[in-house]
C-alpha cells in the first residue's frame, strides 16, 4: 500500500511519514523536492498514482502577499483532493484541529481556515476523514502562544489537553488503511493549563526559567473550549510518560 503525504518535511508530517514507515507500507511525499506544488496543483495528479490514500498534515503560507493565510490552507487542500479523483485514490485523511467549530473561537483567523478546508474534504468526492487533534505536547513551547526570553518564558493561559503526536500519527496512519467512515477528535489522558505543560517540559529539558502566565489571546482558550467533547478518543502516553521517553520527547 502506498500512502501520499502532504506536508511530509513539516513537523507532524515526518511523524506520520515515520509510522508509515514502521508499518512497511510505501510513502509518497508530497513535497517540492518531489515536484508537488499543493498552491498550484503542479505535480500532483502525476504523483498520486498508484496511490490509495493521502494523508494531508499540511500547513501551509501563502505564495505571496496577494493570498490570504485563509486562501492558501484551503487551496492546499482542494488541489489535492481533485487530483485524487483522476488518480484514482479511494481516501482522504485531514488533519484537523479538536473543537474548532467551537462559537468562542470563531474569532481566531487560523481556525476559520481550518474549518473550511474541512468543509471542502467532506464534500469532495473521495471519501474523506477528519481527524481533529488536541494541541500536541510540543505546543509547550509554541510561539503561538509561549513567548521565550533570555531569562523567562511568558505562556499564555490556556487549558488544553495536550497529546503525544506519536499518537496522533498512529491514528492518521489508522485512518487512512482502514475502511472505516467518520470523523474522529483525539486527546491525551490529562487536561492541564499551557504554562504547566511549559514548566514541567522545560524542566525535563534542564531549563530553569520561570514560567510566566499570561492572558490568553482569546478568552474561550482559557475556558475550555479546547478540552475534549465526551466523543473524544483519549490516547496516552501522559505527559509524564512522554517526558520520560527520549524518542517520544
């Protein structure tokens, strides 16, 4: 089986590519170096065949200063899904974000995209799966929300429910080789505030700068919005777990 990857060089995409890899099955990145271009389409058809699924972890930014951010992460997508079907590829599996179609976080731009590029995968023609991710663990220290200075960390006060990307990717890879329908939200064990997670991974690296809270940017991040629905699937490791295991942290 082989198995296409949008945003095979990114952060969650070399994970997936990695437990494609453990499984023995064939990966097709869907990358540049590759000849793929998700903004334009070049590429694509060409590499999808022979393909049975895509497993799309892109994150794109825009080709230029006439693009939105909310443009791009929509094109990005439906570029590749009208490829499929001249390909002949059977499935579709979205990475996704847990609760964005929460009403507190109509707000935050980013989420606006992330919801519409999931509305174009439902209503492609390929069947398609969304998988919407709590914040990985290593959001303890993403510049979205956690600002690093020389002698302390400033983090945003937001309560998530932090997962091992690892386990994220497992149910990617599920996803994508299995013939099971519907959409999917997946979560860690533990819900915890952002500066906690902050201090406990800087602590486990040998950092010892205080750990500042701040307001969150929008107020549904410190409220819940993010915490996982009783629907949710809550997948080890914990964070203490994760720490622990240098291949995983």
């Amino acid at each position: 089986m082989n198995i296409a990857v949008a945003g095979a060089t990114g952060t969650s995409g070399r994970v997936i590519c990695d437990e494609l890899a453990r499984r023995g099955l064939e990966v097709m990145p869907l990358t540049r170096g590759n000849g793929v271009d998700l903004l334009t389409g070049t590429g694509l058809r060409e590499a999808l065949v022979g393909c049975s699924a895509v497993i799309d972890a892109s994150n794109v930014v825009p080709a230029d200063e006439h693009m939105s951010r909310h443009d791009a992460v929509v094109t990005a997508t439906g570029n590749p899904l009208a490829a499929c079907t001249g390909a002949g590829v059977g499935r579709y599996v979205l990475l996704s974000i847990i609760n964005i179609d929460d009403p507190g976080l109509g707000e935050f731009d980013y989420y606006r995209a992330k919801l519409d590029q999931e509305a174009v995968a439902r209503e492609a023609a390929v069947p398609s799966v969304v998988v919407r991710s709590a914040q990985w663990f290593d959001f303890a220290v993403n510049p979205a929300a956690v600002t690093v200075h020389e002698d302390r960390v400033e983090a945003q006060d937001w309560s998530i429910q932090p997962i091992a990307l690892t386990a994220v990717a497992r149910e990617l890879v599920d996803a994508a080789t299995s013939d099971g329908a519907g959409d999917v939200s997946v979560a860690g064990p533990e819900p915890m505030r952002l500066p906690e997670l902050t201090r406990r991974y800087l602590v486990a690296r040998g950092d010892d700068r205080p750990v500042t809270p701040t307001p969150p940017s929008l107020p549904a991040f410190g409220e819940g919005a993010l915490l996982a629905r009783p629907d949710a699937r809550l997948l080890g490791p914990t964070l203490a777990e994760w720490l622990a295991t240098p291949d995983e942290a």
